[in-house]
C-alpha cells in the first residue's frame, strides 16, 4: 500500500545561496536529502531535527511546517486525520519518542516565587555563601547523642547511607542502547565534574564507565538487563524502575538490530535480539514482593547505598509512594507524564499519568501527614525545563530534580520525537556508528557541565532573593510560592497560596 | 484570640540573668528595653521572667489573655476537665500604667502613653491531674492543651504555661507594658524583654513577644524567611501553628530538640543557626560528623533570615544570631551576671562598669547557665 499520507515538514533550499558541498546530504541520517546535479530533498522523509539546518556553511536551508489545506476543523485537527491515515495503512499501534507534548497545563509556569524587600534582607549569593548541597537517602526522625566519660559528645545514632549531590539535579534515567555510548559517556563525565549523578536506566552499565562509580545510579528494571552483583556495587545508589512517566504501566523494548556486540555484552543479551522489558516485574505484583527486591538489593551491595524506587506520577501516586517508603525504600523518584522516553506508544505517552507538579505535592504533603518524610528523599523528573521550575520543585517539597530532556538538548537533541528509529542525527538516540561519533563525550560533557553550572548560579540567585543561604530552607517551603491562574482545588492540593495573599 | 496578619518586626531585645540564682526586680530589665525604644514603634511589648513564683514553683503557671467573660468562661470550662486548679486570679496591673521616667527617643510633647483597653488577664496554677499522664508525660500533655486553647478555644490565649515564670506582654512600648504589669514587684534570676516594630499591621496583644511553651520563652529580633519550611517540618510533630507569627516556630523548635529530641542546647543552636559547610568540612572528624549529621537530619529545622533570639528557659538564657548576623547582638559579663541586648547602650544603662564585652560571631550561642545546685 502506498502511503497517501503528506509529508509533515518542507525543505527548502535556496539554490542561489547553495554551494553543492553536500554536507546536508552527509548529514541526513533520515535519508530525506538526495544529490543528482543538486540537493534535492524528499520532504516527505524529514522529521525537522535541524541537523542540516545547523551544518549547512551557506545558511541555505530553511525547514517549514507542511501548512496543508484541510477543511478547518477544531475537533479534527490535521495530526489527527494523518493519525488514522497510519493506522488505517499499517494497522498498528502508533509509536513516538520524547515527553508529552499535548497542550496540557503546565502547572510550572502558574507558580510565582517570592523575594525579600525591607524587613529581611536579601542576600547576594556573590558576597556570601549560598548552600546547594543535598544528601539523598533515608534520615532518622532524630539523632541522639552519647557522652563519653571525658564529658565528649558523640553521636550514637547510625545514620543509613546517604549521597551527596553538590547540585540538587541528577540526570535522568537512559538507557544505554536507547542512547549511545557517547551519551553515557557525556553524562558520566558530567556528574562527576559536576558532584551530582547520571542513571544507567535499564540497560547495564558499559565496563568503561566503571570508574565513575560514585556518580552512577545503577537501574533494576523489569528486564534486569545487565544486573549483577558487580554492576549493582560499581555505584552510588540503585534504583529500581517501577514506572516511567511517559509510559506508566508500559514495558519497553529494544529492537534487536539495535544490539550489538558491545550492548550485548552490557545487557548480557545475544547480539541481534529484542531487548524486552516486560509491562510489570514478574517477581513484583504486591508491595510485599517490592520490599523483598528491595532488601535482596541492600543484602547485595551490603546496606551501603540507598535505594530509589521510580514510580510514574498516576492517581494515586501518594498513596503507593506511602507504601514505597515503608517498604524500605530510601528514595522515591516521581516521573510526571511530561517525562521522556525513546519509544512509547503514542496513545499511553499523551493520555496517561498525571502532571508532575500534583504529584509531587501530593506525595511531599502524604509524607508529611504520616510522619515519614524524613526516612526518604524525594526526587522529581518529568518536565524540568529550566531552573525556575527547579526551584518551583525544591519548594513544592523535592529534594532533587532530575533532567533527561533538557540534558538531551544540552548534547544537541532537537526534540524532533523520532528517537525510536535509531536515526538520530545527532549520535544521540542511535547505535549507528557514523552517528554515534558525531558526539564527542568530551564536549558533551562540557556543555552538560555548562548547564548544570548555570543552573546553580540561577538558583542561588533565586535563594539569595529569598533572603536564605541554603536550600534546606527552600526545600518544602511552599510559603514561598504563589499560585497565578490557579483554580481553589489546584492551589489546595499543590499548598500554595493564590498570588496576592500575603503570609 | 486569632490574627489574620502576618506582622514581620523590626524590634530590639534584651536580657539578663543572674548565673548564681540571684532573683533581682524588673526595674533593670525596663531600663535597659527603654533605652532602645527607637526601636519599637508601640506595637508591642513584653517581658518574661524567671522564679517570679517561688511559692507555686511546682505548679503549672499559665497566663492567659481573653478577648471577653465568654470567652473566659469556656476556656474556665475546659481547664476544670483537664486540670486541677489550684488557684486562679486576676493578673495584677495598674490600669493605664505608663512608665514616668526619661525615655531616649520619646519626646517630652508627646506625653506618656498609658496602656489602655488591654484584654482580661488572668493567670492559673495548676496541676496536672494523675490520671491524665498515664501515656503521656505531663509536659507533652501541657503542650497538648495549649495547643488545643490557642486553636480551638475562641477567644483565648495562652500567653506562658510553664513552671515558676511568666510572660508579660502585650500592645504599647514595652517600658509601659512593664509599669503596666508591675514588673517592679516580681523578682526573677532571669529576664528578657522585647520592644517590636511589625511594619505593616497593628500589633496584638498575643502576638507580641516573648512567645512561650512550658518554660521556653523567645524574644526575636528579625524575621524567619525559612518560616514556610519550619513551619511544615513541626507540623507532623503535632505543634499548631495559629499566631501566624515567624516567632513561634522557634519556641516549638526548641521544645521538640531539647525537650522531646533530648539534644544538648548547644547542638541546638546548631540545628537552627547551622555551620557552613566549608566550615563543617574542616572541622575534626568526630564534631564534622556531628555537624553532618545534624544538617542532614534536622533541614528543616534550620532558621534562615536575620534574626537575634533570646532563649529563656528554667536553667539558663541562650542568645543566638543567624548564620551570616543580620541583626546585632552584643553580650556582656559583669560577675554572676550575663546580659545580652541589641544594643551595648542597653546594657550599660544598667551596669556601666563590666568585665567582659563582646559581640558573638554569627551563629555561635552564648550560653548562660545557672550554676550548678541552684534550684
């Protein structure tokens, strides 16, 4: 069957300005730019990820949204219509890469951060010191204290394993083979510079990278690629991945052309075979069996690291992020529906989950009201943009952020959705070796240091308005926002106050 | 007795106190508020005092303040159940009382200012009855009922509930306030007082300072910009927070650390006014550990803002800045005496000859203690 669906986006070249050097056609990796006596794009093969754009030496390229035609209609916008012209010609499920990107409120930009004018001071975060270190992991209600004959005081409380993060952001989970080596490698560096953590994901950790041990946390999913003792204990924390956000109570699945004899080797899997996480852990199916691999982890890496369960952000995340914390888990990590993925079926990633900023109110506020908070770290992913919602997350109750999309642009991610085709122009979401090498993991690294360094300083000139030096005095203390545009249930169930209202 | 306003203050405070258990009369503490009364505004005042009641010293003294007979009387109503009152009585006072002498700063054309329309004070000593404690100590259960009086009870509120000391406060220079209250007559080892400046609200006669629970008292200079936070971290803890004042998260962080937490005072002044962490990361392995974990675990008791506190309780009188001093604070020892006060003015006003003068770095308590085997 012949597709009769129209291409999505047009390419452009200015032939006058064109030099015929052919380095968009080098470029493509989806095939869209052909050569006869010029360029000639086949627009239908684009997916607008700019790398011809952005390596074009005459600046001849120009990529525009195919504007078609179609009958006005607010209820069958043209996606939709070509949504079933696909369907209708593979019968398939309709698959996409990257977060949400319907236009569902973005709870982020309706918050309003607060500053000091007169009574207390704000403070200038380049005169005096401004405290960004975090530690994750669980803390005891209290501490107490023995004294020595000497009259000397010690502490007598042991306190569990904590890691600290000199930055309150870690890079999201992803997973080698989803990602490149080049990826891994660039994140690894990063967190190291950086004293903060990258998250193998689901597929193992490669052998290379073991050295950076102290910055990693090692992931147990439902396929248990690559898990083994030595993998659990080359890290700073493991993490078990119930859920994803943008793809609750979905598995995954790698592509068996995608493995290689390096994947191989990671995830301990034949080369050339499907990688198949299944929707659930087979050996999970009640909160009892959780805490078991949970402890068979602490028994494994020998109650030296903490223990992070992910769950996605669903209706009852507060609840079931209760039940996580009791069952021994040291870290909750919240993923909201905006988070990312390199596959998801179309259908879960827009209609499933709910907005991370709820989420994570709710679970802070349920902590709290049980008097646990203490014994976890929470930790929020799915949707952080920039460092203002960054600092919207400390406040509304997180101890860290995590950034998988917005680290992904730092290396040169587009956000052009097509990561589960292994195309990726920008040697991100492949294992093309030709593409795989256009990231260099020393200027990845470098640039994912850049973010993460701008990111602090913004952040502690949001603390220094806030007329506090440390972000224990942030973390939690929705006093501090306000609520713009926000229904009264909203603002009830995020705490905030609406803006205007004073203390 | 409810304010709807949040009242950030400007503020002066004092304090003094006799290490050896010497019980001296209020005239010096209102001497040396007085000095700095450029630094209220008049809209609030007040003191609190340390072995003013000797003879009831077992008891529970608790000052109350009603808006009206009603609501005195419901109050009356839910002391009877949950405590044996053994005696009760008008606070005494001198209605329209102001305070005669020089005041710095107070111009001789403005007059005095007499404190008028105060509301019905009222103190009780009281027991707690047996039965009542078989769960619970009876401190825990007294911070329960104050809790319970000033969130529940309308009307009413309780202004100190602690063992052989009292709060005196209330709206008007605090120099008037202490005439007011006839601070002249008691005799107490320790005092602190406080004069406030709320910038944006009138003042109330609850929410001046000092703040109390059982026998802690705070008199604040400044504003908790952590307030949001420490708020929620006391929350679980059971404490309400119904003043709607940054102050009282301090009084409530002190009775969980010391009181239910059992921390020495010094490690919790280290909770609340903590050391940086380039200054943690140099120290000796033991105290680093100590300070490591005390940040990890108590985040959300740390204060942040600028602040001078004074700390009253039964043994002893802690002054503290926060972590970086934006609010002065300068401490003194004359023998057995220590004084604390924003201003040095203010302490020599009242013992102009000392031996020691100094200003306490940022963060660092001063701690005063009463000598061992004075009762």
């Amino acid at each position: 069957m012949t597709s009769e669906l129209p291409p999505e986006f047009i390419v452009k070249i200015d032939y006058n300005m064109c030099r015929r050097c052919k380095r968009c056609v080098m470029n493509c990796s989806f095939g869209c730019m052909h050569f006869t006596d010029r360029v000639v794009p086949e627009h239908k093969l684009c997916v607008a990820c700019q790398r011809c754009v952005t390596f074009c030496p005459e600046h001849a390229i120009t990529i525009t949204k195919n504007e078609l035609a179609y009958k006005e209609n607010a209820n069958w916008s043209p996606e939709t219509r070509q949504n079933i012209l696909k369907q209708a010609e593979t019968g398939g499920i309709l698959l996409t890469g990257m977060g949400n990107p319907r236009d569902y409120p973005i709870l982020w930009d309706h918050l309003l951060v607060d500053a000091c004018q007169v009574t207390n001071p704000s403070i200038d975060p380049l005169r005096e010191p401004m405290e960004l270190r975090t530690f994750l992991g669980r803390k005891p209600d209290r501490l107490e204290f023995v004294e020595s004959e000497d009259g000397e005081i010690d502490l007598a409380t042991e306190i569990e394993p904590q890691v600290r993060l000199d930055v309150p952001i870690v890079f999201g989970a992803m997973s080698y083979g989803a990602v490149s080596l080049s990826v891994h490698r660039s994140l690894a560096m990063a967190a190291a510079r950086s004293g903060t953590l990258m998250n193998t994901g689901e597929g193992g950790l490669h052998r290379e990278l073991y050295p950076y041990s102290g910055n990693i946390i090692v992931q147990v999913a439902s396929g248990r690629f690559g898990v083994h003792s030595e993998y659990l204990n080359t890290s700073a924390m493991v993490e078990i991945k119930i859920g994803q956000g943008a793809k609750p109570g979905i598995g995954g699945h790698l592509p068996g052309e995608k493995v290689d004899e390096d994947i191989s080797k990671t995830r301990m899997i034949p080369v050339g075979s499907d990688a198949i996480s299944p929707a659930p852990h087979h050996d999970i199916y009640s909160i009892e069996d959780l805490s078991q691999l949970i402890y068979a982890i602490k028994e494994a890496t020998d109650y030296e690291k903490p223990v992070s369960v992910k769950i996605s952000a669903v209706h009852n995340v507060a609840a079931i992020a209760s039940g996580i914390v009791r069952a021994g888990a040291d870290v909750v990590t919240i993923d909201g529906f905006r988070g990312g993925t390199g596959a998801a079926p179309m259908v879960i990633r827009d209609n499933v989950g709910i907005p991370i900023e709820l989420a994570l109110a709710a679970v802070d506020q349920r902590l709290r009201d049980e008097g646990i908070r203490n014994n976890a770290s929470i930790i929020c992913a799915g949707g952080i943009r920039n460092s203002g919602d960054m600092a919207k997350a400390i406040a509304l109750g997180a101890d860290a952020v995590v950034i998988g999309t917005a680290a992904l642009v730092a290396l040169g991610c587009r956000i052009c959705q097509k990561c589960y085709t292994g195309n990726c122009a920008w040697g991100i979401a492949t294992q093309r070796p030709e593409l795989v090498r256009r990231l260099d993991p020393q200027v990845g690294a470098e640039r994912l240091t850049n973010l993460l360094t701008a990111w602090s300083l913004e952040l502690k000139e949001i603390l220094g308005s806030l007329g506090v030096n440390s972000i224990e005095s942030l973390r939690g203390s929705r006093e501090r926002l306000r609520g713009i545009g926000l229904d009264s249930q909203t603002l009830e169930l995020l705490g905030v106050k609406p803006a205007g209202v004073g203390q | 007795m409810r304010c709807n306003c949040y009242i950030p203050s400007g503020c002066s405070v004092s304090g003094i106190m006799s290490e050896s258990g010497r019980r001296q009369d209020g005239n010096a503490i209102i001497k040396s508020i007085t000095l700095m009364h450029d630094r209220a505004n008049g809209l609030g005042g007040g003191f609190a005092a340390y072995g003013i009641y000797p003879r009831y010293s077992d008891l529970y003294a608790f000052h109350i303040m009603f808006d009206n007979i009603a609501a005195k009387e419901r109050c009356e109503e839910y002391l009877k159940d949950m405590f044996d009152i053994v005696r009760d009585e008008e606070m005494p006072t001198r209605p329209g009382g102001a305070y005669e002498g020089v005041t710095a700063g107070r111009y001789e054309e403005e007059g005095v200012q007499p404190i008028t329309d105060p509301p019905i004070l009222w103190r009780y000593f009281m027991d707690v009855p047996e039965a009542k404690t078989r769960f619970v100590s009876d401190r825990e259960y007294v911070v329960g009922q104050v809790m319970e009086i000033n969130s529940e009870v309308e009307g009413a509120f309780v202004a100190s509930s602690g063992k052989n000391m009292g709060a005196f406060k209330g709206v008007g220079y605090p120099e008037d306030i202490g005439v007011f209250y006839k601070l002249d007559e008691y005799k107490a080892y320790i005092w602190t007082a406080h004069g406030r400046f709320p910038t944006n609200t009138p003042g109330w006669w609850g929410g001046a300072h000092p703040f109390c629970l059982l026998d802690w008292s705070i008199v604040h200079n400044g504003e908790i910009s952590s307030y949001g936070i420490n708020k929620r971290y006391l929350e679980p803890f059971g404490y309400r927070m119904e003043l709607r004042t940054d102050t009282e998260v301090v009084a409530y962080l002190f009775d969980l650390l010391v009181r239910r937490h059992k921390l020495p005072i010094e490690l919790a002044a280290k909770v609340l006014a903590s050391p940086f962490w380039e200054d943690i990361d140099r120290m000796p392995d033991r105290e680093r550990r100590i300070a490591t974990a005390l940040r990890q675990v108590y985040g959300g008791a740390l204060l942040n803002g600028p602040f001078s506190i004074i700390l009253g309780h039964s043994r002893g009188m802690v002054g503290f800045n926060d972590r970086i001093k934006l609010r002065p604070m300068t401490c003194a020892r004359k023998d057995d005496m220590l004084y604390m006060s924003s201003e040095e003015s203010a302490i020599r006003e009242i013992a102009p000859d000392l031996d020691e003068v100094w200003s306490p770095r940022a963060g660092t308590p001063v701690i005063g203690e009463l000598d061992e085997g004075v009762a």
